[in-house]
C-alpha cells in the first residue's frame, strides 16, 4: 500500500470483482432455482438481483477485508468473499423496505423495488406487497450466503450470533428514524453503523480467528467510523447533488431528519431562519432556488457537523495507532478511514 491512494483504489476494486462473481453465480443459480418452484417466482429474485447489482460500492466486503487483513497478516483475502457477499445482500433488504417505509421511488438510478412493482402490476398495494417479500427474500439469501462461509473451527456460531446482533441493531436506529428520535448520532451508530463498518469489522476479524485484543481494536478503529461516515453521507445528502449522493434529491426535500437539521436545532436560530427551513422541508416540489437559500441558513449546522465529523475519523484514527495490526495493516485501515469519511469522494 506504500503507493497510497492508487493501490487503494485497486485493492478495492479487486474485493469489488470478486465479490460480484460470487453475487452473480448466486443469482444464477437462485433464478434455476425459482424457476422451478414457479414461472412467477423468479420476478422477486430478479428484482432482488438487479438492485444489488445496480451500482452499490461494495463497502461493507471492503470493510471485512480490510479488518481481516489487519487482523490475519494474511494476503489472500478470499476467505471473506462470501460473507461480503451476504452482507451486500442484508443492505439489499434493507434498502428495499427502506425504500418503502420512505416512499422513495428511486433507488442507485433506478426504480425502488416496490416502485418498480407498482409501476409493472399497476396496483399501488400489490406492488408494494411485493417489494416486501422481495425484501424478506434478499435477507433469506443473506442468510444463505452467511452459512456458506469460511468461518475458523470454533468460530461460526460466533458469527452467526453477530449477523443477528447487527440486524437487531439496524431495526432499532430505523425505529428511531422513523420516530425521529433527537438523538441522532445514537441512531446512525444502531441503523448505519452497525451493517456498515462495526459488523463488518468484527466479522473480518472472526474469519481472521483474533483475539480479544485485535477484536477490540477493530470495534474501537470502526464504531467512530460509522458515525463519522454517516455524518459525512448527511452532508452530503443536504449540501450535495443528486449526481454525488446517487440518491433521487437531497435531504430537505426528503425531510429527513439527519445530523445538520438536528445541529440547527441545537443552535440558536431565529423565525426568519427558521421559515426559510421549514418553507422546503419534505416539499419533493421545493425549487434549487428555495434549496440554497434554506441551506444559507445551514452554514452554521454545517461547520458543527464537519468539525464532528472530523473528531470521530480522528478517533477511528487513533485506534489504529494503538492497535497491534502490522505497520501496512495500519496504512489500509487508515486509507479506508479517508475513503469512507472524506466529503470530496
């Protein structure tokens, strides 16, 4: 990794490819499968199929890989490849009734799987019944592709008690979302940073066989890091476009209750301010005009979110120093900290 961000950049792509093929034989072998339980069967595994495969930067495998090479010293990373995979395939559930619980129609460029539904069978309630059992089915075959994992002796059910434990976690940060709990940062470390780098992390180092000391340090390098990379996509999501956050409109438009709104409501505002705001929030119609005049009033949110971004990815950071992982474990482990918190990728 001594070349920096180039070798990153192919090391991620590689655990990319990889991961894909193993997705891309599953689902072959899922629509056989289907087709012969019914001619009707195989449109929720092909929907389930097509999001997965539509876009997605893969940073939950990247995540496991980078723990279990900090944590093995190992340079083959393959033993991770299917558990990368079954985690690619929790986020595809998630999202999908995600998608639904929001009523977003968009989703990595392409229609909401229950959108999709609706817009095919022509009937609102059918077609969102079937983006949740297209969900359900996403989470079975995440199960599916856990079992098949490299797992060491003595380690699987370790394994499979955490996958139940990060699911558990993201349903209740969701809850919180939903109910917009004004403890945000509480919500991002239970709904994203559970499935997004603490779980993947702990099941690197489980299909690594560490330690107690090499588990602690990748909880203590990835639980900031989750937040910060919440943070980061909240950010993004309110001050970004569409094209950057491959999401189909922004935050205030979506009236999402992320950590900039929850810092100007912390903050001291006054009702001029305050109209501007709430004159776009959760109006899919608002104009870029009422967009950045409403994000003006931001700015001050804005710094207090950066700044709170940068102490978590320092933190994730000094963990690392402490950490017993050899000195290019280190260096991979902060690169991905880069890549996962910095605003400009």
């Amino acid at each position: 990794m001594a070349q920096g961000q180039m070798d990153l950049e192919s090391w991620m792509g590689g655990i990319r490819r990889d991961v894909d093929d193993i997705l891309d034989r599953f689902f072959e072998s899922k629509c056989e499968e289907a087709s012969r339980l019914s001619p009707q069967a195989i449109e929720l595994v092909t929907e389930v199929r097509d999001l997965t495969m539509r876009g997605g930067k893969r940073l939950r495998p990247i995540v496991t890989a980078a723990a279990y090479r900090a944590a093995s010293g190992a340079s083959d990373l393959s033993p991770t490849f299917e558990v990368g995979a079954a985690l690619e395939l929790l986020q595809t559930y998630l999202l999908i009734h995600d998608d639904w619980m929001d009523e977003d129609d968009e989703r990595r460029g392409g229609p909401a799987v229950h959108y999709a539904f609706q817009k095919k069978h022509r009937n609102d309630h059918l077609g969102a019944s079937l983006g949740i059992l297209a969900g359900d089915l996403a989470s079975t075959f995440g199960w599916e592709l856990l079992l098949s994992g490299n797992f060491p002796e003595g380690r699987r059910e370790e394994g499979l008690a955490l996958f139940v434990r990060i699911q558990k976690e993201v349903f209740a940060g969701q809850q919180l979302d939903l109910m917009t709990d004004g403890d945000v940062e509480r919500m991002h470390d239970l709904k994203t940073g559970s499935y997004t780098t603490r779980g993947p992390a702990e099941l690197g180092g489980i299909l690594a066989d560490a330690d107690e000391a090499g588990m602690q340090s990748l909880r203590r390098w990835a639980t900031p890091l989750g937040v910060a990379f919440q943070l980061r996509d909240d950010l993004l999501g309110t001050f970004g476009h569409a094209e950057q956050t491959g999401k189909p409109g922004d935050d205030l438009r979506h009236g999402k209750h992320n950590a900039v709104v929850a810092a100007f409501g912390r903050l001291g505002h006054g009702d001029a301010e305050r109209a501007v705001l709430e004159g776009v929030w959760g109006r899919a119609d608002a104009t870029d005009d009422e967009v950045l005049a409403a994000t003006k009033v931001l700015s001050a949110a804005e710094r207090e979110v950066k700044t709170r971004l940068g102490f978590l990815a320092d933190e994730a950071r000094s963990a690392l120093a402490t950490s017993p992982f050899d000195e290019e474990a280190k260096q991979l482990l902060e690169e991905v900290t880069g890549r996962l918190t910095d605003r400009g990728t």
